[in-house]
C-alpha cells in the first residue's frame, strides 16, 4: 500500500484515475495527518465531514469518467480566501466569528475541477508577516527543526500554515497568497515549491485583501508539476475583479519540457547584497551550474533601483492596508466592542480586534497618505515602482529569466525577530521587487542549510509568463533533487 | 450687489450639485438603485463591504456622466482615475468612497443661464466626476440606536463644480434650475430634488468690488432652488455683518436651516477630515476612446437652448415664450406634440395659459395633466375649423380638465356645436330684430353701441352657440 499522503498530486491523481485507491481513502488519509499534526497549529479550522463530502462525490465523478483537473485532490485553503459557509478569519481576531455566504473565485475553481477542502490554515494575521507569528491563533510550526534541536522552527509567512500543513505532509497542496513574497519565503522555508503568479492571472475577488495592487493568490505544493497542475486550475480571467488579466489560461503543466538548452538566465548583481550568509550564496553559484549544465547560458543583469524595492513596498502595502482594513469598524460584521458611542465602539473594536503588526501597518499607511506626507512618502513609492518595473522590463530585453535567492536566511526560530521588525521586514528583500513589478516568481526547493534547514532559490519571469518559469523551476528540480523531508516529531509527540 | 453701511459688497458664489445617475444599478455594484424600496432590500456583497469583496465600474455610469459633460458642453478627459476618499462613517461601509479627485473624467464646460429678465448670463463649469453615494443613517427607528439603511450606499452620484461666476441668488436658482433641465433632457438625471436625486453644496463669499476672493463658507446638502436662494441670501448678509463689524470670516462648512431660514456651522466633529486620497487600487484608470464619447455625442438629445433656439426660429415664438417652453423638457416635448402642424402662438396660449393656469390651480405637474397634448390639439383643431368659439372652446377646455376626457366627446354630449348655418342664424336675428324694434330704431338714428346688444341676444337666444362671425356679418346686413 502506498503511502497516500506522501504522494505529490501528479501521482494521487494517476493513483485515483487507475482504481488504485479511492478518494475517500485519500481524504481519509489526510483527515488523519491533519488531525496528527495540530501540535504544529497550522490548520485554523478542520473540515473534515465536508472532505468525506466531497470526496464521496469525486468518487461518483471519477466512477463515471467525468473527473475534473484535481478530482479528488485534497487541499488546505489559506484562511484569507473567503469559503461560502465557512469561517473565514484572515487570522484575526476581528473576524473570528466571519461566516462568509460567498466563494472566492480561486477556491471555486479548485472545487470546479474537483478538489477537497481538508480545512483553513493558520496565517499571519490579515497576511502581515514573515513568519506566521503575528496569527490571532497563535504562531505556526514549521515541521522542520534542526537536528538535535527541539526548538520551534518559524515556517515562513504569511501563508505558514499552507507550507506547513503541505510539508508535513497533511495535504496535498495548499493555496497562499503573496504580496510580497508570502508564498515564496515560506515555501523557502519549509522545503517547498510556492508560486506566485503574475498580477492578474488570478483573481482576487473573495479573498481578503490586504494590499490589492500587489495581492496574488498562488499554490504551495510538493513539486513543479503539482504547482502547475495547481495553477491551471486556479487561474482564469474574472469580470468580478476588474485589476484580472482577460487572458487564456495556458496548460502550464504541458510547460515542463525539461529543454532549457538556449534558455537565457539573468543573475541580477544588486541580489548580491552585503550581509548575505555564506551558504546562501554558494547555493545561489550552485544554481547558476545546474542551469548552465542544462544548457541554459547565464549571465549578469543590473536592476539598479533593487535597494529601493523593500523601503518602498513598504510604504504602499501599509498604505492600502490602513484603507482596506477600514471596513472592520464593528458595524456590520466581526467583532464589535460596545463603546460609549460610535467613535468609542470603532476604537475599542479595532483595539481589541487587531493585533499589533496590523496596528502598526494600519498607523503607517495611515501616516503615508495623510496631508504634508503623501507626496513625500507614497508619491514617491510609486515612482520607484515604476522604475522598479522598468529595471525588469530592461533586464528582460537580455535574458528570459531571472535566478536569485528566495530568503536571505534559513528559516529562523519562533520569537527570534518577532521583536525587530525591520529583520522581519528584510525577509522579503528577494521577493518583494517582483511583487513590486507584478512579476510571476517561483520558489524551488534547493538544498539544506548547514543546520538541516530547507533553502530555496527563485525564479523570476516576465509578465504573464508562467511557462517559463515552470519550464525552468522543472530543470532546477530535477537538478537540486531535494528529497529531504522533515521528521515527524508531531506524531511520537515530541 | 448687497448694500452695507460703508459701501456695496459683491457676492460670489460657486456650486457643487451631486446630481443622482439615472442607471439601473449601482456605480460598481450589480445592486438595483430603484428609490423607496425596502431599507436594505437593494445592497450587494459589495456595497456592504463584505471581506474581499471588489468594485466593478457600471458602464452605464461612465456614459451618463459622458453624456453630461457633453450637454455641458464640457471637456471628456480621455483618462481619469477612480480615488479613494477615506473616512469613517457608519453609513459608508468601506470606511472609503470612491470618487475622483485629481483627474476626473469630465474637464471644464460651460451652461448659459438664463434670468428672469431675458438676459443671460455664462456660468463656467470647473468638472463633474463620479462618485458613490453613501446610505443612510436612520435615527428615529430606535430610542438608543441608529440604524443604517444600506440601499442607496454605491449609488452613482456625478457632482457638477461650477467656477465661482454667480453673483445673486438669482442668478444661483437660475442655474440650477437650467443644470437640472439639461440633466432632464439628457436623462442622466431625473433632477428629483425633493427625493434626493439633486442636492447642492453652495460655496459663498464676500468681497469689495475688484477686491481678491474673500474667505468662503461651504453651506452643505440644500435640497431646493429657493432654499439655495435663501441660503446664499442669509449667507452673504452674514458676512457683510461680520465684516463690516471689523471681524474676519472663518473658512467652515454649514448647514442651512430650512425652517429659520439660517445657515449654522455643522457639528466640529464632522468636519476638519483628512481624506488621504489616493488611486483606489481595486480599479483601473478609467480610458475612454475617441469611439465610445462619439457615439454619445451622435446620440446626444435636442438640449434647452437648441430648443428654444428652434422654436423662435421654425415656430416664430417669441424668446419669452420659447424660454418658458423649454424650461421643462415636459413642457417643452407636451408642447410640440399640441403644436404638431397647428398654430403655433394659439398652442402656445392654450399651454402656457389655460393649462398652466388649471395645473397651478391643481396641484399637478404636467405629467399628471388630465388633458393629452393630443386631446389639446383637438381643441384647437376644433377652434380652427368653426366647430367651437373661443369661449365655448374655454368651456369644453375645463370640462376635459375635469374628466380627461376628447374634446369632440364633450362637444357631442353637451351639444355645444358651434352653429354656423347662416338660415338658422337669420332666423334667430329676424325674431331679436322684430322683438326690439324701439332698439332698432335707436341704432339705426346713430346709437352705435347697441350692435353689441344685438350680437348678445342673438348668442343668448343661440344658447352661445352661433358662430360669432356669421352673426355679426347677418346682423350687420339686416342693421344696415
């Protein structure tokens, strides 16, 4: 008997497609894991009667031949995607009592083509954080720990609990979302591949938002091809949300030729930054050989204004925070804290209702918008976005794809930053310019640090070239041949 | 001109009218905009804000307010952009509304006021943009609650910023008067000021003649031409006081009180906002094509001073009349289905006389008018071709009024059929000559005036129903 929650989604669905073994067993496989692994808190709600539900009727489909793209493919959806009837939190306090009476356009995909909520993972709270810490619901451990070492792991945020749930083999894949590197650190982080896709390829309507100019949703999966796979399904252009590119959705799995001969592949010198630990570096020169080895030509490109990506990002994902979180004022759902009066009640409900990194993110956007300070500050971050999508736009004139570090570190230990937010802002050094310039981004599993710790390496494309990045993320794969995989301490009780 | 005691004050004046969009659903919602129904009954996910919820632009709104740039004789910019403005408020559900601020998708344009003496004068308009409405803050439905109603949050509202040229609330009324009739003829409008559906913010200020700009008062939400007039009126009368007393003018928002007839500061909390605007990233800028503002300008109706300019011209109505025509695109569209082929001064009487008088007289807009401009040329038709006198026609006129009913109906039942048979008119003349032959003989040794005698008992005996013409021509022959 295989072990049905340690295969990748390419071979469950090969498994469920050949009679080999049913959806509810895979379901029930998963709805076991998911329930062994709550010592590491990534999941926020288990819904495991609705996964029998619905892989009781993947089975009926996948008997009549009529299964969908992930028939019966369990997965663990990120609590910021609205599910209809299903709590949905955003990891917040202030919406912990939030019944959504509608579907995200993504997750109604993945139940189109035939996938299994298993539940809705922990994150950092409204997607604010590096490292899953700032969750009303508590941090999220990373199943990986470094040898000989019990200490707690931060799993990377905000989509920790998605890379932690996936990595600890509990799910198939997950959903996250990236704003400014969300899926990708933490895909990094936990040994997985995570993809963000160019702005516009999905939709955000029905998911949360926390900074809507660079909001992307994406998978965390096992492999490239379970990325793909994952893609395909979740993509597709969406008259709901008018910022949705009216594009084909191209096969991206038929993407993983494994041909890169020719491929050209740029190494931006900015990412050489000072400061960059030793491993991660060499690391980075081991990717460069394996894609070269492949037949790939590589070479140096300049994207000037790439130390200006992180100050500025953080400027305007604040600032569109402060604006779109107004709406938890305690009016009409969530939380509400009875005050004196109306002012009283906003305040006490947002007191209560936010946690501390939302406060200060919300205070920071607030500040950058306001009169005497918009030119100064937000004006000038948009400039610099434009120059940051200009510095891709020209390196992409020379090469087809960019290799860089995902992380500057390893993944570190629960509470080591979560009192220095500008380290934890700095986790995002490598991701955010991408983000900024609405590139898609993948994260490949690539090697183990010193300490036993999962590191990735990423990949940037041009707009609305996904293939390529898969096509490449493919060789690099199939050349890190990361097979690592973290012990399951949660089951022995450790 | 406002007279104080040391010298004249000038008084400028500009407006901001929030005009509602006449469109089936909401600016960036699929939610129906329909005025009255049930609290709550019309609001989306999206209205309400709901958790990841997105805005979608109605396209309809886009040419609405297109359509009244054009009617404006503005400027389309080709590309504008939707902003965020950002405060909280119950009633606004996303803590922001979307509006336009620095680009906004209609440039400047100008409407030709006319005034109460036949002279008109040019008002500039500095923009128009769209924005949301909010809803509804309801504070009587309990003793220590408010409630919200939700139905007009996301509703379209295009606010139209006229440049300061107004000088008197004259001029202000007329203006609004003539923006409203240019919405109402575009339909981008309904112009409903009494629902809502039109509301002004009137910007007023004092000056010495030549002198810079004084310090303005914005007066927030009038709701009708002669509460703008009152305000502007009790406004700048304000302000020459305070003024001419040595005191300076604090730049503030104020309300007007309808039932004093005075104009107060709003409460300190409502106002002294920072917006913090900026591009609503939910939305991309909007583009128009050259295309799309073509196609509604070819589609653009006949507006007031076309009209008007048209029917001096083809109907030669004086500009008086016409003005007054074309005032109200009802009147104006009631009018040219009465006049159709007819005479156009007797149509013109007919209207802007009897029926205006009876309308007034009711009550009613000539909407609700019992009587069809078809039934009215009817009348006329009648009038023309001998069937009725004036006079009778007057009375088949009320009658119609009353019962809504054809004039040739009435004219049947009643038997008011004007005569015109000269044998049965003779007739009647030869017995009024042979009963007053004392009379006769008056008129016939110079006593002019008594023809007119004559004529009475002939249209007496004839129950009013001689034709007038015949009887004076017979009366006149038999008389010598």
């Amino acid at each position: 008997m295989v072990e049905l929650t340690h295969l990748t989604i390419a071979e469950a669905r090969d498994g469920l497609a050949g009679g080999v073994f049913s959806a509810t067993e895979l379901t029930e496989a998963h709805n076991t894991a998911i329930e062994a692994a709550r010592p590491l808190n990534a999941m926020v709600l288990e819904t495991a009667d609705r996964a029998r539900d619905m892989a009781a009727r993947s089975d009926l489909r996948l008997a009549k031949g009529e299964g969908g793209m992930l028939e019966g493919i369990p997965l663990a959806i990120k609590d910021l995607f609205c599910t209809e009837g299903v709590r949905t939190t955003a990891g917040s306090h202030i919406l912990d009592n939030f019944v959504p009476p509608y579907e995200s356009t993504v997750t109604a995909n993945l139940w189109r083509a035939g996938a299994v909520m298993l539940g809705k993972t922990n994150m950092d709270e409204f997607a604010m954080g590096s490292s899953n810490e700032t969750s009303f619901f508590g941090p999220v451990e990373n199943p990986w720990r470094k040898p000989g070492d019990n200490r707690p792991i931060v799993p990377g945020g905000s989509s920790g609990g998605s890379a932690s749930i996936v990595a600890a083999r509990a799910a198939l894949a997950a959903t996250g979302t990236d704003t400014g590197g969300s899926i990708r650190q933490p895909a990094s982080f936990t040994g997985l591949v995570g993809l963000k896709p160019t702005y516009g390829r999905c939709s955000r309507w029905g998911i949360i938002a926390f900074a809507s100019s660079l909001d992307q949703a994406g998978p965390l999966t096992r492999s490239v091809r379970d990325a793909a796979i994952m893609l395909s399904a979740m993509s597709g252009h969406d008259p709901k949300d008018s910022t949705s590119a009216d594009l084909p959705v191209p096969d991206f799995e038929a993407a993983l030729s494994g041909d890169i001969k020719g491929l050209r592949i740029g190494i931006p010198s900015e990412y050489r930054m000072d400061g960059l630990p030793e491993e991660i570096e060499k690391l980075w020169q081991q990717g460069i050989r394996w894609l070269e080895e492949a037949g790939a030509e590589t070479r140096e490109v300049s994207l000037p204004h790439t130390k200006y990506a992180l100050p500025a990002y953080y400027i305007v994902a604040p600032a569109e925070a402060s604006s779109n979180l107004a709406r938890y004022d305690g009016v009409r759902y969530g939380l509400r804290v009875e005050g004196d009066d109306l002012t009283d009640m906003y305040e006490r409900t947002r007191a209560e209702g936010f946690g501390a990194e939302v406060k200060r993110r919300v205070m920071i956007g607030t500040y950058v918008l306001s009169a005497g300070y918009y030119d100064a500050y937000y004006v000038q971050a948009q400039k610099i976005r434009t120059l940051i999508a200009r510095d891709f736009q020209s390196a992409f004139d020379d090469v087809d794809v960019l290799l860089t570090p995902t992380a500057p570190s390893e993944a570190f230990a629960v509470g080591d930053k979560s009192d220095d937010p500008i380290a934890m802002y700095f986790n995002d050094v490598f991701t955010v310019p991408a983000s900024m310039a609405g590139l898609p981004g993948v994260s490949v599993p690539s090697g183990l640090s010193e300490t036993g710790l999962p590191l990735g390496l990423q990949l940037i494309g041009k707009a609305f070239d996904e293939e390529t990045i898969v096509r490449t993320a493919g060789v690099l794969e199939a050349a890190a041949a990361f097979d690592a995989q973290p012990e399951a301490w949660w089951e022995t009780g450790q | 001109m406002i007279q104080g005691a040391n010298g004249e004050w000038e008084v400028v004046i500009g407006l901001e009218t929030h005009a509602q969009v006449v469109s089936n659903a909401k600016l960036f919602s699929g939610a129906a905009t329909e005025f009255g129904a049930e609290p709550n009954s019309q609001v989306s996910f999206v209205d309400a804000a709901m958790p990841g919820m997105l805005p979608v632009i109605n396209k309809v709104c886009v040419e609405q307010a297109v359509r009244t740039g054009l009617g404006l004789n503005a400027e389309i910019n080709r590309h504008s952009i939707f902003d965020r403005k950002n405060y909280f408020y119950p009633d606004l559900p996303s803590n922001y509304q979307i509006s336009q601020y620095k680009q906004p998708v209609v440039g400047e344009g100008k409407v030709i006021v006319d005034l109460e003496d036949g002279s008109v004068c040019e008002v500039g308009i500095e923009r128009l943009h769209l924005e949301q409405d909010a809803g509804k803050s309801l504070h009587d439905q309990h003793p220590d609650s408010t409630y919200v109603d939700l139905n007009r949050a996301g509703v379209a509202l295009m606010e139209i910023v006229s440049k300061p040229d107004l000088r008197n609330a004259e001029q202000a009324g007329a203006y609004v008067r003539k923006v409203r009739a240019i919405l109402r003829y575009l339909g981008t409008c309904d112009g409903n000021m009494e629902q809502g559906s039109m509301r002004c913010d009137v910007n007023v200020s004092v000056r010495k003649p030549g002198e810079p700009l004084g310090t303005r008062c914005e007066i927030k939400n009038v709701n009708s031409v002669r509460f703008v007039q009152q305000a502007i009126d009790y406004e700048a009368r304000r302000q020459v006081d305070i003024l001419e007393e040595g005191g300076t003018i604090d730049q503030e928002t104020r309300l007007f009180d309808s039932d004093r007839g005075v104009t107060r500061p709003m409460r300190s909390k409502e106002e002294a906002h920072d917006y913090r605007y900026f591009p609503d990233p939910d939305l991309l800028p909007l583009e128009l094509s050259e295309d799309f503002i073509e196609a509604i300008r070819a589609d653009l109706p006949e507006l007031p001073d076309q009209k008007k300019a048209r029917f001096v011209e083809a109907l030669g109505l004086s500009d008086y009349d016409a003005g007054v025509l074309v005032a109200e695109k009802e009147v104006a569209d009631y009018f040219e289905k009465v006049v159709g082929g007819r005479d156009a001064k007797t149509a013109v009487n007919w209207v802007t006389g009897d029926l205006f008088g009876k309308l007034n007289e009711s009550g009613r807009e000539i909407a609700g008018s019992p009587v069809s401009p078809a039934d009215l040329g009817g009348l006329i038709d009648l009038i023309a071709d001998g069937t009725l006198s004036g006079r009778l026609a007057k009375e088949v006129f009320d009658a119609m009024f009353e019962s809504g009913r054809p004039p040739a109906e009435i004219v049947e039942e009643r038997g008011l059929k004007q005569v015109s048979d000269s044998g049965e008119i003779e007739a009647l003349i030869d017995t009024i000559i042979a009963g007053n032959a004392d009379k006769v003989a008056e008129y016939k040794s110079g006593k002019d005036k008594l023809f007119g005698f004559f004529v009475g008992q002939v249209m007496k005996a004839s129950q009013g129903k001689a034709n007038p013409k015949v009887v004076n021509d017979i009366l006149r022959e038999k008389l010598g």
